[in-house]
C-alpha cells in the first residue's frame, strides 16, 4: 500500500470519528471499495473535499428525492453519489474484455 493511500485512508479514519453512522458507513465504502489506487487516493485527499461535506451532499441528493418529507435510497445510488462527489467514477477499473475463440467450443 502506497503512503499516499495510507494517507487517504487515515484522513478519512479522522473524520468519521467524528461524524454520524451515516458518515461512518461512507468512510468504511471509502476505504474498503475506492481507495485502492493513488489516483484514487488523491481525489479524496484534494483541498476542500471531506467526509462531512460528502455527507451533506449525498443528504441534499436524498431531499431532492423525497415525497412527503421521506425518502429512500439504496445503497448503490448513495454509493455512486459518494464517488461522484470524490470525483473517483472515472478511475473504477472497467472490466478487462475477454476474447472467445470458437474453436474452444467446436
């Protein structure tokens, strides 16, 4: 693991002793599934961006969402928006195509 991951996770260990479950729920989705790479790592270490501020984010894209004063969001969606505000959806490895050769199933 590189210093600058190591860096990224232990910021984002810092904020979330001091925010909500919620907030704690998105720090552990951080660490375990996107900061895996230094580019990664260096999207959720730039200026300005934090834990708390990624929480008020996701929770006013759940307002715009709701019905009477209730809204329900699942998991992926909550976890895409977390990316989006990190700005990581483009560094997610895309799946490696496979190539067939007919002959293996002739």
């Amino acid at each position: 693991m590189s210093e600058l991951i190591q860096q990224a996770i232990a910021k984002i260990d810092k904020e979330a002793e001091s925010i909500g479950q919620n907030g704690k729920y998105i720090a552990e989705y951080l660490i375990q599934e996107v900061i895996k790479t230094d580019a990664a790592a260096g999207q959720v270490l730039t200026a300005g961006k934090s834990l708390k501020e990624c929480l008020a984010k996701v929770t006013s894209n759940a307002k715009k969402q709701a019905q009477n004063n209730m809204a329900m969001v699942d998991n992926e969606t909550v976890f895409a928006w977390v990316r989006e505000y990190f700005g990581v959806d483009s560094l997610a490895e895309k799946p490696k195509s496979k190539t067939i050769n007919l002959a293996d199933f002739l």
